[in-house]
C-alpha cells in the first residue's frame, strides 16, 4: 500500500478546516453491494472484490461518497454537516497506479441546493489553486435534472426517461440511445400467447406464464430473476420500442443537448431553447439560474466556467449539478463532484438527506507540481 502521504497533504487539511468541515476517516474495507448498485457500470467494473469469513462480499474502498454517507447514517448526526477526508482509494486503472490518494467535501443536509452546489464548486476551486498556484482551470458543468426536465417536456415514456437518464455522462451509451430512439429496433419475435400478454401489459399473467415455462424446463426461479422481473423487463422492452419519437421533438432534443456555453450565458441559452421548442421546464431552469448567480457571488470567474447540456459523470447516483474542473488544456480531470439528493434515502437513511461533494485526484495534482518545479 501507499505509505507516502502527498506534500500538500497538510495544506489540504488546513482548508478543511478553515472551511467548517468535519474530518472522517472510513474503514478501508468495505461492503461492496452499495457500490455495485449505484456507482456506475464505468467504477464497477474497476472495483477490487474480496470475501469476508462469513461469505458476506466486500471491497477496497474505491471512492469516498458512498463510504462517508453510509458513516453519516451510523452516527445518527444532525445535518446539515459537511464532512472532509484525504485518504487512499483502490481501483484498476488504465494509468497510473491502483492506489492513489483523493481528498474531497461532502456536504451533507444543506436545503438550499443553489447554495450548496455553488459551495461545492468554490471548495473545489479554492483546494486546487491552493495546490497548483498560478494555474488556470477549465471549469464543466451539467445539469442532470435540467436534462431529466427536457426529457419530461418532450413527453417521452418513463421508459425512455429511465434509460436516457441513465446514459446521461457516457457519451457512448448516449449515442446508442439516441440512435435507438431515432430508429427503433424491430419487434422481437415472441410466442403469440406471450406477444398478447406483453402488448396487454399484463404484468401478472406474464409473470405466472413465464414461472409454468420455468418450471416445466426444471429451472429454478431462485436461480437468477424472478418470472416478474422477466416479465417487467420484456414490457419494457416492448414498450421502448414503441415509441416514434416526432421528428420536431427529436430534433429539439439534440439542439438541447448540443447547447455548450459560458455560464454566465447558460441562463438564457436555455430560457431560449424552451421558448423556441415551446417546452416548460420549470422548476429546473429556475433552480439553475439561482446557481449561476450564487456560483457568481462566490467570486468565481463565471465567464471562465462552461455549461454544457451533454456533460455528465459516469457515477449512477447523480441527481442534478455535475462538474469537472482540469487544468486549462488538460485532457484529465483533477476534481470532480455533483448532486446525489437520492443516495442516503437509498444507503438506509430514515428521511431523505440531500448531498452534493467533490473529490479531487492528488497524484494528478502531484504529477503538475513536480512539472512545474
């Protein structure tokens, strides 16, 4: 394991503290079911996997977030409560090591999200000039509950808003949903009985049809999903492709998404966008120009910061802001952090709890300071 502790270390944690947060520190190993559930298809394949004597599944520690919330929930502390740490994380990795350090804020319990989300990002800000004086950054930021919005107004099924929801910061996945939705796949051809039963929506009479056929081949239906599950998962399918998306709708959705502009633009980029697809989205923009004015108040350079509308993070927790911040021409993140307003209620927490953190990757950091000396 890695036993040197980055320079800036000390540093860091001094801006922790002058910042009113909480250090935490969490035990190293981990239950790995919340990460397999809800980091992400991009860090699930990249967790490091072990057994406990008991057969109970668990995992190096391959982020903090998780890990900090599920502690949170434990110690039965009041919120709001903003907690900081600077520790190891273990995940496979194209490059770079296996181990390497992240220091980060969670920002637990804070109701007005406009304030929370622009604190997050300054935090942020203010660690990596700290750690890289007198370099300029490339700020990124969207907007997942803007997007969901559009989805909504656009009328699409929840199907489809599922879905793309779910693609929302792999632009892969985005693309083969986009592609999807333009021109949907073909029916598959199943048995008429159960070809009936799927265009009726008949979940139940499905279930109860699938379980027959299960038991009459010998399968068990412990043995993977549940006849139901099968049954919800081939309506779904059915009810995907279904749907004939207009082409005026279509076309709003990829002027939607291609919107990429300062911040202290995005406003009315977006009011715009509404008024020209003749969409109410509410809400969501409302709540996002509240943002941008507050990220503004904190002295942040607003004209520097990008929205834009296509820009998500691979993590399946994310609510609504996201961000990025790389050094200017940089081709990697060194800090990244967004909204996760469901998790808590989803890790065990009795009321909901929103949160909105960052982390940052210092041996990243690390490897611009030794350039610059």
């Amino acid at each position: 394991m890695i036993s040197r502790y980055p320079a800036i270390a000390a540093d860091i944690a001094k801006l922790f503290a002058a910042r009113d947060t909480h250090a935490v520190e969490v035990a190293v190993l981990q239950p790995a079911d919340p990460f397999l559930d809800m980091a992400g298809e991009d860090l699930r394949r990249r967790i490091f996997l072990t057994e406990s004597e008991t057969g109970k599944t668990l995992c190096l520690r391959p982020e903090f977030t998780i890990p900090v919330c599920l502690d949170h929930i434990t110690s039965q502390a009041g919120t709001p409560r903003r907690y900081s740490y600077l520790g190891e994380v273990f995940r496979q990795r194209r490059e770079g090591g296996n181990e390497f350090f992240q220091a980060g804020i969670e920002d637990l319990g804070d109701r007005d999200t406009a304030a929370a989300d622009a604190r997050s990002l300054a935090d942020a800000h203010a660690l990596l000039t700290l750690a890289l004086p007198g370099q300029a950054l490339a700020v990124t930021l969207g907007d997942q509950t803007v997007f969901e919005a559009v989805l909504a107004a656009l009328g699409l099924p929840r199907g489809w808003r599922m879905r793309l929801a779910r693609a929302f910061g792999s632009a892969p996945m985005l693309e083969a949903a986009l592609a999807d939705l333009a021109n949907p796949p073909r029916n598959s051809q199943l048995a008429g009985s159960v070809a009936t039963l799927v265009l009726d929506g008949d979940v139940e009479g499905l279930a109860a049809h699938i379980a027959a056929g299960m038991e009459e081949a010998g399968l068990s239906a412990s043995a993977g999903r549940s006849p139901a599950d099968i049954a919800r998962r081939l309506i779904e399918k059915a009810e995907l492709r279904s749907v004939r998306l207009s082409n005026e709708a279509f076309s709003a959705l990829k002027g939607f998404l291609a919107i990429d502009v300062p911040l202290d633009g995005a406003p009315q980029a977006l009011e715009s966008f509404a008024a020209s697809a003749g969409l109410s989205l509410g809400a969501a923009l409302d709540n996002f120009a509240a943002r941008a004015s507050t990220i503004e108040a904190h002295g942040l350079p607003v004209a520097g910061i990008r929205y834009d509308a296509a820009f998500g993070r691979p993590l399946d927790y994310y609510t609504g802001l996201v961000f990025e911040i790389a050094a200017e021409g940089g081709d990697r993140p060194l800090a990244g952090g967004g909204r996760y307003d469901r998790l808590l209620t989803l890790l065990g927490a009795k009321t909901p709890i929103p949160g909105v953190g960052f982390s940052v990757w210092l041996d990243r950091i690390e490897a611009l300071r030794e350039k610059a000396e």
